[in-house]
C-alpha cells in the first residue's frame, strides 16, 4: 500500500487536454474540398479516351479469336482428311474379320459420337 500511495494516477484524458488539439498531419476537409477537379467537358473527354482505348483492345481480340479459328479450322480439315483414310482401313479390316453386326454398329455408332464430340469442343 506504501507503493500506491507515493504514485499520483495520471488521467489520460486530462493529460491529452492539457496538451493541447492535436497536430494535423496531412490535408483538413477544407482542403480536400478545395482541390483542384475537372470541368464537366474535361470528364467527357476523359471518358471518349478511354471507350477508345477499350475499342483497339476489342478490335485486337477479335483479330486475334478469327486467326485462332482459322487455326482450328486448318487442324480440323488435317484431322477429319487423316480419319477418313484410318476410317476405311477398319471398316475393310470389319469386312474381314466378319464381325457380328450387333458390334460393328455399336462400334460406328461410337467413333461418330467420338469424332462429334471433338468437332464440338473445337
């Protein structure tokens, strides 16, 4: 108790009026409401720059999506030209080997499922 009583409590809030308003560190509303801003017809123009910006961008992805497609296409006819032959090489290899019916259509069935599939996701 000897301790408590030889140590005074400091109220902190009484110590921060004592010291004063505190120092501002950077802009007050006043100046933030002051700022310089744009004209109407500045914030027009603004906006036009950049549709036109967002414009190139479109036009380029076009550009870009069409020469894809084009690629696509040129693998597509290669793909579609190389199954056609491998196509006629198991349907003389059917003939052949004198499979049942029953699984000759089941397996035409799914290799044109297969090559419709493909064409879709390309």
């Amino acid at each position: 108790k000897a301790n408590l009583e030889n140590k005074a409590y400091m109220n902190p809030i009484a110590m921060a009026r004592a010291r004063g308003p505190a120092q501002n560190s950077g802009p007050t509303i006043q100046d933030y409401l002051n700022r310089p801003r744009p004209t109407w017809e500045e914030v027009k123009e603004q906006l036009e720059k950049k549709k036109k910006g967002s414009r190139a961008l479109a036009e380029f992805e076009e550009k870009m999506n069409e020469n894809w497609k084009k690629e696509l296409e040129k693998h597509r006819e290669k793909l579609l030209g190389g199954n056609e032959s491998s196509s006629k090489k198991k349907e003389k290899k059917k003939k052949e080997k004198k499979k049942s019916s029953r699984v000759s259509k089941i397996f035409s069935f799914l290799s044109f499922f297969a090559l419709g599939l493909f064409l879709f996701v390309t």
